[in-house]
C-alpha cells in the first residue's frame, strides 16, 4: 500500500480553446502518459513559474551596471544628516548592550 496521496485539489479552472489546440494538448498529454487535466495544469504551472522568475530579474544594460559599480566602489560623502543618524544609532546600540 502506498503512503502518497494525490494533492488537493481546491480549485476548478475553466477555458475555450480551439479544436487543433486541443487535439495537440491531447497528443502530449498522452506522449507523456498523463490526462489532459494533469497535461494542462502541470504546463500552466511550469509558464506561471517562468514567468514570476523573469518577472523578479532586473535587467540593467551596460551603462547601468558601471554606474551601480562605481556608485559602490566610490560613495558619495555622506550627509551631515546622515553622519548624526549613525552617531545616534551608534549611541542606541550601546546604549542596549
């Protein structure tokens, strides 16, 4: 007896699709031994994670890369108001320890 369940499924997802379409999606649902449902979800699946990794590069051209590069490798000064937060975080540290 197997200890693996089948997820669960919470969801109904509905759509038309074209006649060709749907015999194609057939054909590879049985090339790989799987229903249509299973065929349809899984490729969903596999596009929608594709798509939310691309979504969450960021793309910089050349130009871009050398400023961030320089930006890192030569800071500006910092402010005077920026020089007494850090005194005062210095200060609050401290003060915690």
């Amino acid at each position: 007896m197997s200890t693996t369940t089948a997820p669960t499924r919470t969801a109904r997802l509905e759509a038309r699709i074209a006649p060709d379409a749907l015999a194609a999606i057939r054909r590879a649902a049985e090339l790989q031994g799987s229903s249509v449902s299973e065929f349809v979800v899984s490729a969903a699946q596999k596009e929608a994670n594709q798509v939310i990794a691309e979504a969450q590069l960021i793309r910089l051209s050349l130009a871009d890369q050398r400023a961030i590069a320089e930006a890192i490798l030569h800071p500006p000064p910092l402010s005077e108001g920026m020089e007494r937060a850090i005194a005062r975080h210095d200060r609050l540290i401290a003060a915690s320890r």
